[in-house]
C-alpha cells in the first residue's frame, strides 16, 4: 500500500479521495472542493493493490472489473474524473506509463504489434468491437446508432440532436450534389449513408467488417425501400473498386494501425475521383504520436491507435491529397460520452443481464475513462476534409455553414427527446 500511497499523495491536491484498505485503514488524499462530494473507495482484499502498481496502465481497470474494489461514496466515473482532473496530459500521465527502459520499450513495441492489422486481424478486431448483442447498442447510443463523437451546438442538447447535427457537420464537408457515387467506410449501422442518401440523392456503398453491422444497415435500407440505391457490403477498404465522387470514414482511421497509414491513403487516392472530396473524422491525440493505452488495446479496440494530426498530415502529402480543412472537435466526444456512461449506468440490470457484472463493469470504465481523457487528457476529435484539386470546393468556407443550416432546418429529432434533454 505505501507505494500506492506515495502516488495518490503526489497526483491528488484537489477534491477529496479516501482509500480503504482490506484491513479497513482509511487514507486520505487532496483536499475539499465547494460543491463536490468526497470519492470512497474500498479495496477488498490485499493483492488488489498490487495489481493496481504492478500494472499501472490496466490493474485498476481490472480490480474494479473484478470486484476486489468498490466506489462506496460517488461511482467509477467519480473517481476517474477526481485522479485524472489532478493529473492532466503531460503531467500526472507519465505515473501511469512503464519505467525502466526495458519496460518501456516492450511496452511500445507491443502496442505496435498490435496496431499490425493484416485482412484477418482487421476483421476479427471489428467482430470483437462492434458484433456484441444489438440490444446493448440499443441501451446506450442514439436511435440512429451512431458510435461516434456527437457535435453540440449546445450542451444541452439532447444525444439525439447532437447525433444529427453530427450528420449536418459531416455531409456540408463533403459538399455533395444529386447522382454522386458515396463511398462510406466503417459505416457502422448505415446511418450516415441513409442520411446522404436522403437529403442529396446520391449512391451509397457502406462498407464495414462486423457482419451484423452489415446486416443490420441492409435491414434499415430494405425497410426504408431504398437497397437499390444505398448497399452494405461486407467488405475490407482494400478490396474496394473505385472510383468515387466522394469517400467519408467516421471513427474507422482508429482502427486501421498506424503502420497501414500509407497503404489508407494510397487505396482512397486511387478510388477517388479526380474532382473529388474525401472526409475523415477520428479521434486523434493532440502533440506527438503516441501508443495506445493496455486497457484500450486489450479490452475495448484490439488493433487500435488513436493518430496525431501529423501522421494524418503526411500521409495525405505523400499521396498528392490536398489538405483542404482540419477542425479540431474537441469537447464534443465528451459530452457524448457522458451521455453513453448515464444510459448505460441506467441500464445496468439489462446489461448484466445480457453479459454479467464484470462486462457492465468493463464498459463503466472504458466510457468514464475515456469522458475524462476527452476533458483533462491528449484526446481531441479530428475532422479532416481532402481534395485532388484545389478547384473541387468552393473558394471559401461559407458553403459550409449555409449548408448546416438548410440541413438542421430539414430534420429534427422526436420532441420527446428534446424534452428529455431539457429535464
């Protein structure tokens, strides 16, 4: 315990934490802050501590996981919040990181074996992250299922709201016109394309390698009459025949691996036309390039890395694409998260009973740990729109935001979701 004492004593200053070991000693750590409650937190038997400092990157994700630890006053996100508000990015981060130089190094080389998605590894990672049961997608994401950062015009918006506003956000950039062939890839459960579709009049191909996914957007467009114009195929990127008018990727570069940068922006060059748009939204880290966490790789994204807008950069400048726009989303993907964490806290008895109480447990901490790296750590959402002539976007950014609007203006959300909002 006193290892894990010295650290809580270094990173926590501000807000209220108290440990109870298993012999029931309390520590206590930071100090109050006016209108937030002390987090309590119990370790319920002696190796519980251990695990947390011999594996600093995953061992509390898993002591929580495994019931050998309990939030009794606040809850994991609580927690969670509390230590990474005392230890933001670039500071406090680097405890959590291997020491010795023989640890860091495996470390890194391993996170980079992972991120070494051949055509197999690719779909088996996809099965493993987006194949779970459709009612769990059901209990916490957004009518449309979209499993990607939401974008608020304002805080209060409801998820729903945010979610097609995310749509709007998205399809302005791509500055579509009536009869265009669409390339989606990682289209999760077709709702971007059947958004396209429906607003611009255009040919969708959605692509993904879950194959429920692919046969849940291909139920949506059968029932919605429009399979002949927007298909799903069960398909990898690199199999894909061009060429396209436009090519969008919502949440899919994370999952590619750093190491098939090159061969992503090569494959989408080729399969965009020459007059064409291409635009990609992902979460990104903000400074260097990086690894992705243990817990993330292990448990959540397996083959997974979050990129810096460098790598996205260069990889574009090698292939002759040209940068055209880059946003930075930043506080948006916390806000969605937020939402996910209290719907899927509410639906905690379904979900246990769908999995069991260690899998609700893994998703409480997958979501709060992710809210809070979204808040206090290197994470940002970034948009990125790619052209091959400069003359396929208007001169000025203009045409975005009057396209936002018509589209906002087109389609709203059920009112009983803004009032649930408004609550």
């Amino acid at each position: 315990m006193w290892l894990l004492d010295k650290l809580l004593t270094r990173v926590v200053k501000q807000g209220e934490l108290i440990i109870v070991d298993h012999d029931g000693k309390e520590y206590r750590y930071g100090a109050p802050v006016a209108g937030k409650s002390p987090v309590k937190v119990r370790l319920n038997d002696k190796s519980a501590v251990n695990h947390i400092v011999r594996y600093p990157q995953v061992g509390a994700a898993e002591v929580y996981m495994d019931g050998r630890m309990d939030v009794i006053e606040g809850d994991i996100r609580d927690l969670i919040l509390l230590v990474h508000s005392n230890a933001p990015a670039g500071s406090g981060e680097e405890a959590l990181k291997p020491k010795g130089l023989l640890r860091k190094v495996t470390e890194k080389a391993m996170a980079k074996a992972d991120s070494i998605n051949w055509k197999s590894k690719s779909r088996r990672n996809a099965e493993h992250t987006y194949n779970m049961t459709r009612r769990l997608y059901e209990l916490f994401l957004d009518e449309d299922r979209q499993y990607t950062c939401a974008y608020y015009l304002d805080p209060k918006d409801s998820l729903e709201k945010a979610q097609l506003d995310k749509k709007a956000h998205l399809a302005a950039k791509l500055h579509l016109k009536p009869g265009m062939r669409v390339l989606d890839i990682g289209c999760g459960w077709g709702g971007l394309g059947l958004y396209l579709h429906r607003h611009y009049d255009v040919d969708v191909l959605g692509i993904a390698l879950a194959p429920d996914q692919i046969a849940f957007s291909k139920e949506r467009a059968e029932a919605a009459g429009v399979a002949d114009r927007v298909k799903f195929e069960l398909m990898d990127y690199r199999d894909v025949e061009g060429p396209f008018d436009r090519i969008v990727s919502v949440g899919l570069i994370e999952h590619l691996g750093q190491p098939h940068y090159p061969g992503f922006f090569e494959k989408t060059r080729e399969l965009l036309a020459e007059d064409g748009v291409m635009v990609s939204h992902c979460c990104g880290r903000m400074g260097m390039p990086g690894t992705t966490d243990k817990f993330t790789r292990k448990y959540i994204f397996p083959g997974g890395y979050i990129p810096a807008l460098s790598e996205l950069v260069t990889e574009a400048e090698k292939n002759a694409l040209i940068v055209s726009d880059v946003e930075a989303v930043r506080y948006h993907y916390a806000l969605t998260l937020e939402e996910w964490y209290k719907r899927t806290v509410a639906a905690r008895e379904e979900i246990i009973e769908l999995y069991d109480e260690r899998f609700y447990r893994m998703w409480q901490f997958y979501l709060a740990g992710a809210e809070s790296s979204f808040i206090h750590g290197s994470l940002v959402n970034w948009q990125l729109q790619y052209v091959k002539r400069r003359d396929a976007i208007p001169m000025v950014r203009d045409y975005l935001f009057e396209e936002e609007v018509r589209l906002r203006a087109l389609e709203e959300p059920p009112e009983w979701h803004l009032a649930q909002a408004a609550e």
